[in-house]
C-alpha cells in the first residue's frame, strides 16, 4: 500500500510538490501510530506469552535446579541433584519405553486408518459428507465418556469386545489386566477417535485435481501406481502435519491412562499403563517433588524436540509443496 | 494458497458497496464453497463401476456399525438396572429410566454441569476474543519484528503441555488462584496461538481496502478492528468458540490439578466422572453401580454432540483448515 500512495507524488513531481515532503513525514508517523496500534492489539498475547509460555519456562528450568517446598513456598538449590535422580530412577526408563512404545503402535495406525477412511470416502460419489459426520462423532465425545464405556467394553471376561471376538473364534485377551494389551487397549480407544485426522487427509485429498488421475490412467499407470505416485506426493503435506501432531500428541498420552488405570491412588498399578505424562503428574501433584517433575518435563522437551527435528528433516525430503510455498 | 490471498483484495477493488462480497470470499478460503465445486461426478458409470460404489458403501457402512456401537450400548447401559449394566445387550432386558433421576440425587451432576457450562462459556468467550484480537494485530498492522512474533505464535503451538505444568500450577498457586476455578480460564484472556493462527488467516482473506477506506474516512485502528473486522469475523469467531468450548468441556487434567483437592461440588463434569468411576468401582468397595457412571458420561456427551449438530461444517473446516494450512 505504501507504494501505491508515495507513486503519484514521484511521478508527478510539479503537481505534488506542495504535496511531495509532508507525505514523508505524515509517512513516518502513521507507520509508528500503525506500529503503536499493532503492539497494542497484540499486545494480550505478548503478556500472556511472558508470563504462562516464556516466563513459565524459566521458572520450570530454575525449579529444576532447586528443591522446591510448596508449603513454605521456598527452593532451595540443589544443583544437578534433581537430573541426578532422574538418570538413576528406573521408572523414567520404564515410563519412556512405555511412551515410546504407544507412540510407534498408535501413530502409524491413525495414519493408515485415518488415511484409509479419507480414501474410501473420497471415492464414493454420494454419502460422504453422512459418514464423515457420523465418523466424527466419536471425536465430538468427551474422553472421560470414551474412557468409561471402553472400562465396560474391553472388560476382560463381560466386554463386548471379547464377546464379539468370540463371536469370531477368537480367544480375547485381558485387555486392561494383560500388562501387554494395556497398551493396545489405549490405541484402540484413541482409533475410535482417529476422524480429526481423517478430516485433515479428506480435505487434503479432495484437493487433488482430478485431471492428474486420468493423465496418469491414460499412461496406464493402475491403482496402486496413482496412489503413490500421484495422491501420496501430493498429500504429503498432510501425513507430514499429522505425523508430527499425533507424535507429539502421542508423547503426552495421560487422559486415557490415567481414567482406566490410575484413577484410584489407593490402589496399585501394573508399570505396563505408566506413561510418561503420568509418571510426571505423580511426581509433581500426588508427591509434590516439582523440582523432580520440572526436571522429567525438560527432558520431554528435549526428546519432542529431538523427535520434531528429526521428522522435519525427513520430512523435508519426502513432502512436496505445489507452487512451491509451504503456507 | 498464498496467490489466492494477494489477489483477493486486488481482484474486489473498492467494491466496499458489496458488503456480502467480504463474507463470501472468507467463506471461500474456509473452504466453504470447496464442497459443491468438488461435486463433479465424472462420467456415467460402467457396471463394474456401480459394484465398486456398492462395495464401497458397504465397507462404510461397516466402519458406521463399528463408530456408532459404543454410542447404542452407552444409551441401552444407561436404561439398565444394576445387574445388567454388562450383558451387552442393545435394548435393556429391564427398562429402567428411573436412573435418569436417581443420578441427579446419587450424584451433584447439577453442580459439576454448571461449574463445567461457566467454565466452557467464560473460556470460549475470552479465547474468541483475544485472539481475534491479536490476530488482526498480526493481520493488518505493520511493525517491526511482526514476523517474528508471528512465528514465534507458531512455535508455541508445537510446546508440549508438560514443560509448562508445573510452572504454570505455581504461577496459579502464587496468585492464590488454586483450588477455585480460575486456571481453568484464565489463560485464554491472553489468546492461543491455534486460534490465532486460525483468525488471522481468516483476517487475511477481508479485502484491505476496505479497512484502507475506513482509515482515510478517519476510523481509528479500534474502530477498524470493532465496527469492520469484527462482524464480517463471525464466521471464523464461531469456529474459534466451539473448538475452545468443546475442549474445555473436556478437559480433565486442569481440573484434576486445581479442583480435586476442594468439594466435590466444585468439581467439573470430567472431573466428577472420574471420582464416580472410583466411588462406583468393586474394585474400591463400591457397589458396582456403573449405571449412573452410564447416565452421566451420555449427558455429558449430549451438549457436544448438539453443538457439533448445529456447528458440524464449523468443526470440520475448522479441523481442514489447520491441515492444509498449517
């Protein structure tokens, strides 16, 4: 827009002249009221970001250099006493492989599902939108609703999941007392959820041109060659985006854990369902050792981040942005 | 995506006049109108064509059968007598709505629904409106270090949780705020940076004359924000509120960190759910009574499901959007 006001008097030096300085100056000072007025209306999320993201992270670092008493409100150093603690602790071990291993077990399957889903509703030409809307429901129910009917379906002797299993000839497991398919059970309510994602690939597939499948049709290209050599590259924006969303999501898994086997502090329970945002609830809120949890949340910092790193640079590779800008 | 958005204002010129002509064309980069261009149905179809839409539809159906199940057995669960919350069986041996009833006496389901509604409605608003707001800071306006803080917006949205739990619960503790229901809202009077993100894209897409015209007839940068931006927004406000409603509806871990240690009538939905499940379980010296457990997680699942009625295509594009764009 500057541009567009300063042309004029340029070009048309003898007509503007009484014109051509004070719009310089009346320049400067609208772009600083315009620079004032910015600030200001961004100016919420400046304080809040100083205070609950920027601010809240220091803290978090300091208390994990420090014991910090709630009670008398006090930290007192304790070096590296807390990251000491952590590398000797073996539950971090076991709510790390735990995390990792729900990770790697559930992000691929959303992604197949979800993308799955997608396909089969971008191929049919009528009803879609009816299953997308009743597919999404799932999405729309509370998790503490999910987690309270999936504690009746995937009870081990009653569940309908097993009878239904039965059903088939199939011998059901202990889903929620099977240190192994504690996990497992957990996917499973997170698949019943898997439409958020399935929208993202949906969106992203109907925004493939048509044309580019008949083109590759008419070089005889089958099924299998159009899906990966014309729908994938070009979808890859999408499975990039939900990969590294699901992961990071998949790092923090707590909701679910925490309804179906940690609701009760009374009771014990198997290390199978102690993830690593349980783990730091626990530390934090049930002991109260913040200098300890702040020390276990830096780590999953680094880890999410290491991770994210990672993904962006293979993802760099492999997703191809259209007209070449990513945004 | 980027070439549509500059061309956007070129292409409408000062066609201010037009009022609908803004609205349609943020409807359009919310992919609002994507659903009808996309019905080309292509050519007629072969015979093999119809079996393959056939086979199709089945498969969907199926997946509906698998999707839809838990919601059937929920409902039937929560007509069921004590003894027969397990049969699995889709229409209740006994028929029992007096459930329906005992669980408002069983349980302050009246409370922890109010705590949950003021929670969700004060939240939602706020968020809508913070974010609107800096969003049309980082939209319209020119600054120095704009796209930093904009990319800093995004980075923000990749932070795990976690790394600000603690922190912020001492953050809370400090103001003296825990144990009542502040932190549950709190933070959203300064924004979010997926609502941001999601507002200023939307922002984005109003033709900048409009608001250049505003500027020269002597409206102020507020005026410009409240009497142009902020009605031609509606669309995007009503993405923004039911997204931060339906997640704080949800929310569990806030809850669970501030309110647990109070009454049990301070309590949220979840959170109340939650203890339920515990005071009901065999396995706590409970009586088994999942049926009011059942009762409760419909008529906490009800208002979401009613709001994604009326506001389905806004959770939708809502979700699309953040895809495609992000």
């Amino acid at each position: 827009m500057s541009s567009t006001t300063a042309a004029p008097s340029a070009t048309a030096p003898p007509k503007g002249r009484r014109r051509a300085k004070p719009p310089r100056v009346r320049m400067t000072k609208l772009q600083r009221r315009e620079a004032i007025a910015g600030y200001l209306f961004i100016s919420p999320w400046i304080i809040g970001f100083l205070v609950f993201t920027l601010g809240a992270m220091v803290y978090s670092l300091v208390i994990s250099f420090s014991h910090y008493q709630l009670a008398t409100d006090t930290a007192r150093p304790a070096g590296l006493a807390n990251y000491q603690a952590l590398i000797e602790d073996p539950k971090i071990v076991t709510a790390l492989s735990n995390t990792l291993y729900y990770a790697v077990l559930a992000v691929p399957l959303e992604v197949a599902l979800a993308l799955g889903l997608a396909m089969l509703l971008n191929s049919v030409r009528r009803g879609a939108g009816f299953f997308r809307t009743l597919f999404y429901l799932p999405k729309m129910t509370p998790v503490v609703a999910t987690a309270s009917v999936f504690l009746l379906l995937l009870n081990g002797s009653q569940g309908a999941i097993n009878r239904g299993l039965g059903a088939l000839g199939i011998d059901g497991p202990q889903w929620l007392l099977d240190p192994a398919w504690i996990k497992p059970s957990i996917v499973l309510m997170t698949l019943w959820g898997v439409a958020g994602t399935m929208v993202i690939f949906l969106a992203a597939l109907q925004n493939v041109p048509r044309d580019l499948y008949e083109a590759a049709q008419l070089d005889g290209a089958g099924a299998w060659r159009r899906f990966w050599n014309v729908t994938l590259p070009l979808i890859s924006p999408a499975v990039f985006f939900n990969v590294l969303v699901l992961t990071i999501a998949a790092f923090q898994v707590f909701d679910q854990a925490y309804l179906l086997f940690h609701r009760d502090t009374a009771q014990g329970s198997s290390d199978a369902s102690l993830f690593y945002a349980i783990y730091l609830f626990q530390q934090a809120f049930r002991q109260f050792d913040f200098g300890f949890a702040a020390a276990m949340a830096w780590l999953l910092f680094v880890i999410i981040l290491l991770i994210s790193i990672v993904q962006m640079k293979v993802g760099n590779r492999f997703v191809h942005y259209e007209s070449g800008d990513p945004r | 995506m980027s070439a549509d958005l500059q061309a956007g204002p070129v292409q409408t010129g000062i066609a201010i006049a037009a009022s609908d002509e803004p609205e349609e064309r943020a409807d359009e980069r919310l992919g609002r109108r994507r659903p009808q261009r996309r019905r080309r149905r292509g050519p007629a179809l072969t015979p093999w064509g119809w079996v393959g839409q056939i086979v199709r539809w089945a498969l969907l159906l199926a997946c509906s059968a698998l999707f839809l199940y838990p919601f059937a057995w929920l409902l039937a669960a929560s007509f069921k007598p004590r003894g027969e919350v397990f049969d699995n069986r889709l229409i209740p041996q006994t028929f029992q709505p007096e459930n329906y009833v005992q669980v408002f006496s069983e349980l302050p389901l009246f409370a922890w629904l109010g705590n949950s509604v003021l929670i969700a409605l004060l939240a939602a608003t706020f968020v809508t409106i913070s974010s609107s707001l800096v969003a049309f800071g980082f939209a319209y306006f020119r600054f120095p270090g704009r796209n930093v803080l904009f990319g800093v917006v995004l980075a923000t949205m990749m932070l795990p949780g976690a790394v600000t739990l603690v922190p912020q619960y001492l953050i809370w503790n400090q103001l003296g705020f825990v144990g009542t229901n502040v932190p549950l809202w709190g933070a959203t009077l300064f924004g979010s940076a997926f609502y941001i993100f999601l507002q200023r894209q939307f922002f984005l897409s109003l033709p900048r004359d409009l608001f250049e015209a505003a500027r020269l007839d002597g409206l102020n940068a507020w005026g410009q924000f409240w009497r142009i931006a902020f009605p031609l927004s509606v669309p995007s406000f009503v993405i923004v509120f039911l997204f931060e409603f339906q997640s704080s509806w949800n929310n569990l871990q806030a809850a669970l960190i501030y309110l647990n240690a109070g009454s049990p009538e301070a309590y949220t939905v979840p959170l109340g759910i939650a203890s339920a499940m515990t005071k009901y379980s065999p396995a706590t010296g409970g009586q088994g009574d999942y049926q009011y457990v059942m009762v409760a997680a419909l008529i906490v699942t009800l208002p979401m499901l009613i709001l994604f009625a009326f506001g389905q295509r806004s959770f939708i594009e809502g979700i699309a959007t953040t895809g495609t764009k992000g």
